[in-house]
C-alpha cells in the first residue's frame, strides 16, 4: 500500500509535478529524480544512515533509487515535489542516467546565486505544469533544463555504474517489499524475524539491511509508523487515546504518550486540549491518509501567492 499516489495534472513523458500537504510519507524509492521544495512547515528527510532537518523554502535533491523517507514536524506541511526521468534528455545528455548528486540539497536559495535561479525555476515549471496553457509543455521541459544544467554546472555530482544502478534497484525493490509488509501489518505484533522468512534472508541480514537503508532499525521504523498512523487519529478524530494506542499496535497508551511527547514536545491529550478536536466517527488506523494531494486550482492559487509575496 502506497502512502499517497501521484495524481496527473498533465501527460508530459517524463515529468510530474504535484503539491502535497503530508505528515508521513513512509521509505520508498523511485526511479526519478526528484526536487522538493518545502513550502510551508519544518520535515525530516531520512535517507539511509543520514537524516537532516528542512523548512520553509529549501530546496531538496532526492536521486534515483535512493531510500527515502518524510516526516512532518510541525502541523500542515506543504512540499512542492518535481519528479523529473532522467530520460527527458538522453538526446543531448545520456549521461544523466548514471549521475547522483553528492549533496542533497541547496545551500543558500536567498543568495543572488545560481541556487536562487534553481528555485525560481522550480516555481516557473511547476505553475505552467498546472496552468497547462497552449504550448506549455516548451515552457516546462525549457525550465527543467535549465534546472538541470545550473546543477550539474555548480552541484556536486558522479557518476555510477551500471553494476551499481543493477544493485540498487534489487535493493530498492527489496526495501519496498519489506516496507510493505510492516505497512500492512502494523497493527499485528511484528518480529523481523517475519520479515526475514518472507525475503529468505537472516535475522541478522535483515536488521543491517533497514539499518543501512533507513537509518533506524526496524523496531524504530516500526514504531514510527506506528505514530504516525496513531496522530492521525488523535488529530483528525474524538476517539479514545487507549483504543487508538491498541488499533495502531501499541500494547500500552503510555507507549504512544512517550513517543508523542519525544517527537512532538505535548502528549496526544495536550494536543486535544490545544485544538478542540472534533469527533470524527467511522475512522480507523488502516483509513488514516497522512498525505492530500492538493488540487490544481489550489496549486495555482498557492504558488500564484508565494510567487507574488517573494516580488
């Protein structure tokens, strides 16, 4: 199961471009490049051993078949994300299908620089993207070059092989069977032991393996999942903390208290108290969307506003 799906705003081969306001967006992979933009709120990249904190207007380089995962740390977090194939010039640069950014993302976007020109341009795609005016398609692939060709002019880049492309993408596909299953099974008690029968690899491949690709074990990633499925029901419904804490495979509130308080600085309660959440009856954990795709229209309206207030 898919945390969110990518919604076509356009039929452009190889690009896509969308708006989402996201809480959680569990490890994944893809064969795009992708570009986000944080548009409003703070997130939490994770991508293999490392992890790093972005706000407001960075600007962030995810490259193919690398593990990532989101998480919102504030309420309402909006990201831009532009999924480009590296295909889209192969006539005049086939190289790029081998190319991977050393660095995941820009320094200084406020700067007169070429990063300042990477996210205006990000801007200027993404809202003819959705404008999908006559001819836009030029306008589109004319700024993604551009894009592309600042990066690989200013950004630090290699390339890899084609055994190392091989390698990931079994990596990659591996990754998405066992982030899965634990999707799918959150609410169950979960041993990775489970998970190891069902790869046909050891316990102790397997722990390495998530260790390596997600930066935390699997008991970690576990009980993230865990949460984030668990805020949504506190934030979005009235239902009861203890029964929310079983549904979403906690054996103890206090569980779901703690790491609520760790990661978000207020128990589920606080939260309540702060927010006077409405009841929402009928909702359950495997219903819980911790991503919305934001509509076309909307799109327009929001990048037509943080275009406007930047001039």
């Amino acid at each position: 199961m898919r945390e969110y799906e990518i919604v076509e705003h356009a039929s452009l081969e190889d690009l896509n471009v969308f708006l989402v306001e996201m809480t959680y967006r569990c490890s994944h992979v893809h064969k795009e490049f992708e570009l986000l933009v944080v548009l409003a709120g703070t997130i939490v990249i994770l991508y293999g051993q490392r992890q790093r904190e972005f706000h407001k207007t960075d600007v962030i380089i995810i490259n193919p078949r690398q593990p990532h995962e989101i998480h919102a740390l504030t309420e309402n977090a909006i990201i831009l994300s532009v999924q480009a194939a590296a295909s889209f010039c192969r006539k005049i640069y086939p190289e790029l299908c081998n190319v991977e950014f050393d660095k995941n993302y820009l320094e200084d976007i406020h700067s007169s620089g070429w990063e300042k020109s990477v996210y205006d341009r990000l801007f200027e795609l993404a809202l003819n993207y959705f404008e999908s005016r006559e001819q836009y398609g030029f306008f589109c692939l004319s700024c993604l070059y551009e894009i592309f060709g600042l990066l690989l002019k200013h950004h630090p880049w290699h390339c890899i092989s084609e055994q190392e492309k091989s390698k990931r993408y079994c990596k990659g596909k591996r990754l998405e069977r066992i982030t899965d299953y634990i999707d799918c099974h959150y609410t169950e008690k979960l041993l990775l032991e489970e998970v190891a029968l069902r790869e046909g690899i050891s316990v102790s491949y397997a722990s390495h393996f998530l260790k390596d690709n997600l930066g935390i074990s699997f008991q970690e990633y576990l009980t993230l999942l865990r949460f984030e499925k668990a805020r949504r029901l506190v934030e979005q419904t009235g239902r009861n903390i203890t029964e929310i804490s079983l549904e979403c495979g906690f054996s103890d509130c206090r569980y779901l208290n703690g790491i609520y308080q760790k990661q978000l600085g207020y128990t589920p309660m606080e939260y309540r108290r702060a927010h006077d959440t409405p009841v929402q009856k009928g909702s359950t954990g495997r219903q819980v969307n911790t991503q919305r795709i934001i509509s076309k229209s909307d799109s327009i309206q929001l990048l037509q506003l943080i275009m406007k207030r930047r001039d």
